[in-house]
C-alpha cells in the first residue's frame, strides 16, 4: 500500500469528465518482413509476461473514508488483460490522418479507477502496412520521465525478445478492499512522515530561497532592455472551457539537424521548439485577427527528478517562457526566447529541493474536486486572468530504435493533456534520431484541420529559423574591428567556423498524411 503524493493526487482530483487526465503515446512499428501472426495476440502474450515488472500496470487506487486524505495504492492480481489491451482497425484507406483522429477520439474517454489506471490498443489496417500502437496511462500514475523508464520495460533493443523472470507467487489476502482502519491509519502515517521531512528540509529551503533570490537579482534587465520578470499573460482563444472532445496532429523531425541549427543561430533544441512554436502561433492568430499586442506566454514542465531515480511517479513543476510574439525582428525574438528560457531554468535548478517538496492537506480531495468542477462548468478560464497561452513540453525519450514483440518501432509521438485555460498542448518527444511532435487540443477550440493547419505554420516556422545568420557569422562581422584595437588578442580568441555546409533541418514525416 503506497500512499499518494499531494502532486500525483491532484491530478486524479483535477479530473472532470471535459478534462480526462490521462498521458499517451501513439508509436509507429513496421512488422518484420513475411510477418503472417496475429500481431495483437503477440503484444497481449508479451504484456501478460512482463506486467509484474512494473509498478504501474498493476496497481489500482483505494479511495479514503469520506476523502480526508489522499487516496492509496493497492496491488490487483486480477487483471483483465482482454480489458486493458485491445485491438482497432481503420477503415480503408487508412491514412495518417484516420489513425490520428481515432488517437483523438480515443484519447477523449475516462480510464476506469475501479481497475489500473491504463489502456493500451493496437491499430491495424495502416495503407503502408505498418501497424500502430496508442497508450494511455493516467497522469497521477507517471510523468514524462517515469513513461520513458516504463518504455524500457515494455520494450526491447533488438527484434529478439528478451526472457524475464516470471513473477513471484503471491499469498492470497482474501480481502479485495482494505479495511477503514488500515487507510485512515495508512493516511496518518503518511502525514506523520512528510511533516518530519518538511521540517527537516528547513534550512535546506532557506537556502535555496536565498539563492534563488540571488540569480532573480542578477537577471534583472538593464535599462531599455526586454524585461525578463512575466506578467500576467494576453487571453487569447486558447484561453477556454474545453470539452472532452479532443483533436490530435503528429510531426517528425530529424534531431540532429535540429541540434546543428540551434548551435548555429545561438540556442538549444529547446529554444528551436519554443521559437517555433513562436512563429506558428503569431500567425495562426494573426490571420484570424486575434493576436494580442502583448507577446504569449508559454507555461512549461521542468523535471524534478534527480539522475537515476526511476520511480513511477510525479516530479515535475512548471516554468513561464516569454515567446516574444511581439518582437517583429526574428532575430531578436529568438535571443529574447532563448533568454527567458534559460532565466526560468536557472531559477528551477536553484529551487529544485523545494518545488517537489509533498505538503499532506487534510480534505484537499473534495476541495480540489469541487474547484475543478466550478472552473469547468461556470467558464471562469475565459474570464480569469492567464498564466500562460499555450502549454509547451520538451521531454527526453530514447536514443536507440526499440522494438515490440519483434516488430521495429519507427515513430514515438506523445499524446498530451488540454485543460480549461489551456486547450492546446503541445508536446515534443526525441526518440531515436527524430524529435517527434504531438498537438494536443480542445476539438472546439482547434479543429482536426486547424490542427493541422498549426503543423503546417510550424513547419513554415523553422524554414523561417534555417534563413537566421549564424551567431559565427556576427563573429566574423565584429573581427575587423576587434583587430583593429589588439590584433594579437583577437587572432588568438576567435575561430571562424565555415557555415555554408551545415545541413538544413528539413523535415521528415515518415508518417505523412494521406488525403
């Protein structure tokens, strides 16, 4: 019995049936050449093997009395396998396109709490041939970081499927639900602990407070400057009640040039995604006449967790980036993005032993349910102020190719969450040489052909970032001047690195659309 954290809790009491809470992913495999099996049996047959390898797949929540406190995890050793994972075929022709408004429609439904919190379906009747494969796991259950850890369980690094060990023989309790006094019991036992350690983190925190406050002080502008302190973010129309309606979009993209150019104009992977979808942003509302003067707003997740943990939980928090949709100039947006970014990251890295610190509150179940019942259903995400326009998410995955069951997956896209006051959600996963896209949104608020229409101006977007002069260039174009007051010194400081054969990030979509 595994008590919940305060910050995993909230994500089972935020859940309303308009704001499904759940994480996905939809994966691409080519089957192996002369494959004549029934690939879905295959998948059941090596999901059965391996379920006892991780924690997630069979654990379910026990409510608390009257919800005092937060609900617990408890061990089922009865799993309907045939329940959880399930097959679809597409209707002909079977385009790109079929499959991801089927991801979306099925990524609209409420997983069952009565069972563990996951659903898993593979897809058939692709045009190519290719078979796909679409999970979701609730969000209270795994982060970003901890889905990418269940991926090496499930999967394996050569088409050869690796042997485990069979499960350990469990006694039979005879109880299929935990008794009231084992979980209010549980529950104080479990704010008795966080209490102890939240008073041992005191003089920690105050250190880290008094850092932080520090790199803030530093990174106050100069006069004249952009300011790197957000305030309150434009409403804009991503700023919404949403339905359970859902729409869903995918884009792929080679790593490596994308590495390539953000060393080359000045930034990282990260600020080559957020300047992106900087650009695609200002003109999908630009052409509809709803761009704000004021610039968006991204809200962002940054990990928490520490190198090597690999627990199925969350640890994570959320950082504000300015996209600068008011800055005309390209290259000046870019520096202004890649500036906030690396501010809000270096204040998180400060404060990294406070933001996942787990604070129990006793009645927070009702009270947080209530409240995410109120914001949906009185629009108040449309009348409040924002924090942020968009929810924009960057998370490493695997470098090497994986493979299921023997079949070799060739694409990973991440499925997201949309919520009141944020209906788009646009997540970026690497995997294997490619950095995978997923659009995320409210079907009411972004269309299936407006998300499209958004692939689209991203695409447009990071031609737009191939054309940007490299930082080397302005090197080059500072040198003469440099010589002219200390020859010696500038000779020996600067290196002039050739440009003109670095490699255009062009796009490719394996998994483009048929129409």
């Amino acid at each position: 019995m595994d008590q919940l954290s305060s910050m995993d809790a909230s994500f089972l009491h935020l859940e309303t049936p308009e704001t499904p809470m759940h994480v996905g992913s939809l994966m691409i495999f080519d089957l192996p050449e002369g494959y004549q099996g029934d690939y879905y049996e295959d998948v059941k047959e090596m999901l059965g093997k391996r379920l006892h390898l991780s924690a997630l797949l069979n654990r379910k929540l026990a409510q608390m009395p009257f919800q005092l406190a937060e609900p617990v995890w408890t061990e089922d050793d009865d799993i309907e396998l045939d329940y959880h994972v399930r097959t679809v075929t597409l209707r002909r022709p079977g385009t790109m396109a079929q499959l991801e408004q089927l991801v979306a429609r099925l990524h609209a439904s409420l997983l069952d709490r009565s069972r563990p919190l996951w659903e898993m379906y593979v897809i058939d009747g692709l045009d190519n041939g290719q078979v796909a494969f679409y999970t979701k796991a609730h969000h209270s259950g795994v982060d970003g970081k901890a889905g990418v850890e269940l991926a090496k369980v499930l999967y394996d690094v050569s088409p050869k499927m690796r042997e485990v060990p069979p499960p350990r023989r469990k006694r039979a309790s005879g109880q299929y639900q935990l008794g009231v006094t084992e979980l209010l019991q549980a529950a104080a036992n479990n704010a008795a602990q966080q209490y102890r350690k939240l008073a041992e983190l005191l003089p920690t925190a105050a250190k880290a407070l008094g850092t932080a406050a520090t790199v803030m002080a530093s990174q106050r502008s100069q006069k004249g400057e952009r300011s790197l302190s957000l305030g309150l973010a434009p409403k804009t129309m991503f700023n919404d009640s949403i339905t359970n309606q859902r729409s869903y979009s995918t884009m792929s993209l080679p790593l490596a040039d994308i590495k390539v150019l953000g060393k080359r104009v000045g930034g990282t992977v990260n600020t080559i995604v957020m300047a992106m979808c900087s650009i695609a942003l200002q003109r999908f509302l630009a052409e509809r006449g709803l761009l704000p003067k004021e610039a968006l707003i991204a809200m962002v997740p940054v990990s928490l967790r520490a190198e090597g943990d690999k627990a199925m939980n969350n640890q994570v928090s959320a950082v504000r980036v300015d996209l600068a949709t008011d800055i005309d100039d390209l290259p000046t947006r870019f520096k202004a993005i890649h500036a906030s970014s690396e501010a809000a990251k270096a204040v998180v890295r400060e404060l990294k032993p406070v933001l996942g610190v787990d604070v129990p509150i006793t009645g927070s179940p009702w009270l947080m349910t209530g409240l995410a019942s109120l914001l949906g259903r009185s629009n108040l995400a449309s009348r409040m102020p924002a924090a942020g326009n968009v929810l924009i998410s960057n998370v490493p995955g695997p470098g090497q190719h994986l493979y299921m069951a023997g079949a070799r997956m060739v694409h990973y896209f991440p499925v997201s969450i949309p919520y009141h006051g944020s209906a788009l959600n646009i997540t970026v996963h690497s995997y294997a040489g490619l950095l995978e896209f997923g659009l995320t949104a409210c079907r009411r608020v972004l269309s299936q052909d407006e998300s499209y229409e958004m692939i689209e101006h991203l695409r447009a977007a990071l031609r737009e970032i191939e054309a940007l002069p490299s930082v080397e260039a302005e090197i080059v174009e500072l040198q003469p001047a440099a010589q002219a007051k200390a020859p010696s010194a500038t000779a020996a400081s600067v290196t002039v690195i050739q440009t003109d054969e670095v490699p255009p990030a062009a796009a490719n979509d394996k998994a483009s659309r048929a129409s």
